[in-house]
C-alpha cells in the first residue's frame, strides 16, 4: 500500500462510451480494478472529454476503450498535460479512431489500423485463438518501468504501436513490448473473403511492437 501523504490521483476519461469505471460485478467493468487502485489508497476521478484542459492534479490520465473515435482536436490537450508533467495512458482498439491516431504521428507512434495475430502455441490462449496475445517477461525490453518477473498479460484487440524518429529535442519514443516472432499486424482484418496470414507487402511481421 502506499503509506506516504502525499495523494496520487488517477483520472479516467468519459464521456466517449469507455469501458465502465465503478462496477465491480460487470464483465465489461473495471471495477476491480478501480478497487485495487483504492484499497492502495489512489485517488480517482472521472475526466470529460468535454473539458477544456485535463486537470493538472491528475497523475495519470487514462482512456480505456472508448467506442466512440476520439475527437483530433483533443491532441493538444493531450500535449499540454505532457508538458507540465502528466502521464497518459490510451487504450485504443482497432477499428476505431483513425484519424486520431494518425494525430499521436506528433507525438512519435504510428498507431496503423491492423489487428495482431498470434501463431505462436506459447504465446495463446488454450483452444489458439490467435487474437488473444500473452506477453512475458521475454516480450518486454529492459526498462525501469517494468519489473515482471514472472507475471504475464493476456490480452485480446491489439493494434501496431511504433516508434518513429522525430525532429525534435523534448520529445522521444522507445518501444516497450512486442509479441513473439510467429506473430504480425494483420491490415485486412476486416476482409471477411479472404483468410488471415501474413504477407510482407501489407503486414508487420513479429514482433511487433504494441
């Protein structure tokens, strides 16, 4: 727990059909988590879009799977929160907000509209879906921010996330995590004629990095 007195607020955002925040008996809730950020004594709050400025007491500002696309005028309220030292977190799935995620090009991601299979047994689900996606310790670089030991993520819905080089002194991008070699970035994904696989003119082939 955290036993300082300082107090550390996480924000969520709202107002674009996020995923619920409070319900902890929903499936599609993140109310346990919520729960196990209070009963570490993080603060939270909710956070409009509509709002002019993320507010500068926010820690965190996270937005968890809006499904409603993210509007671009909302980069540079992103930017400025950057700026005076806030940290933001998106989870953003496919299919939605294209356009603002060309917008985060500003930032140093590329976020293309792909879907990332998975091939590798050791690296699905049991039954091998290969949307689901599992990251170990082995997907992670070596970094401070992440300590995994022997934890693993499974997730499902992943989008392409890479570094691209900026002409710029304040701001850098470094990829973090990526699935495993047997995996790629698939871009028709929404073609429902045609059988997912890779291909090396139109996909990222693995790792890809998220």
């Amino acid at each position: 727990q955290v036993n300082s007195g300082t107090t550390h607020l996480i924000c969520f955002s709202t107002g674009l059909d996020e995923i619920p925040l409070l319900d902890p008996y929903s499936k599609e809730s993140m109310g346990i988590i919520h729960q196990s950020l209070t009963a570490q004594n993080y603060e939270t709050k909710l956070v409009s879009w509509l709002d002019t400025d993320i507010p500068g007491d926010c820690e965190v500002f996270i937005s968890a799977g809006a499904r409603q696309d993210i509007p671009v005028s909302n980069t540079p309220k992103i930017q400025r929160f950057l700026e005076q030292g806030g940290h933001v977190f998106l989870l953003i799935d496919p299919i939605h907000h294209l356009e603002f995620a060309q917008s985060l090009r500003s930032f140093g991601l590329e976020l293309l509209d792909d879907f990332i299979l998975e091939q590798n047994p050791k690296y699905q689900i049991q039954g091998g879906d290969p949307s689901f996606v599992i990251l170990d310790q082995e997907s992670f670089a070596s970094h401070p921010m992440f300590q995994m030991s022997n934890q693993t993520l499974l997730l499902q819905g992943l989008r392409s996330v890479q570094s691209i080089p900026l002409d710029s002194d304040s701001i850098s991008s470094e990829e973090l995590a990526h699935t495993s070699r047997n995996s790629w970035a698939e871009s028709s994904y929404l073609d429902q004629n045609i059988t997912p696989e890779p291909n090396s003119d139109t996909d990222i082939l693995g790792p890809v990095p998220v």
